[in-house]
C-alpha cells in the first residue's frame, strides 16, 4: 500500500487483484454467506426473529462484498 503523498501529487492507481486471488476471494465470501444465510434460517424456525433479520444481513452484505471482490477486483 502506498502511502499518500502531498495534496498538489496524484497517487498512482491501485492495482488490480490477479483473477485467482479474487475468485478464491470470492468463493470464501461465498461460503461465509452460506453460513449466515444457515444461521438465519435456522434462527428463524427457532422462533428467533431478531437473530434471524440480523443474520439475513450478514448474509447479503457479505454476498455483496464477495461479488464486489469478484467483478470489481
């Protein structure tokens, strides 16, 4: 990571991630969703709603982190 310099300088842009790197990326956001979206489920026969909103969010904001990841490198 390269630190910024003065204000009046532009910063070179940021390199893109090797596709492997963000396919591998990609694929442990996807299982961590896989959990959550469990946890949520499970939560929600359980009778426990308000663990089961929270982990549907987990669920989605770490799907859409992953395909961040992915298409945006």
């Amino acid at each position: 990571m390269t630190e910024p310099g003065p204000p009046d300088q532009p910063t070179a842009p940021r390199e893109r991630r090797p596709i492997i790197e963000r396919i591998r990326l990609a694929a442990v956001a996807a299982v961590l969703a896989a959990l959550f979206g469990g946890v949520a489920l499970a939560s929600w026969a359980g009778g426990e709603p308000f663990l089961a909103v929270m982990a549907g969010i987990g669920c989605l904001m770490t799907a859409w982190v992953g395909g961040l990841t992915l298409f945006r490198g």
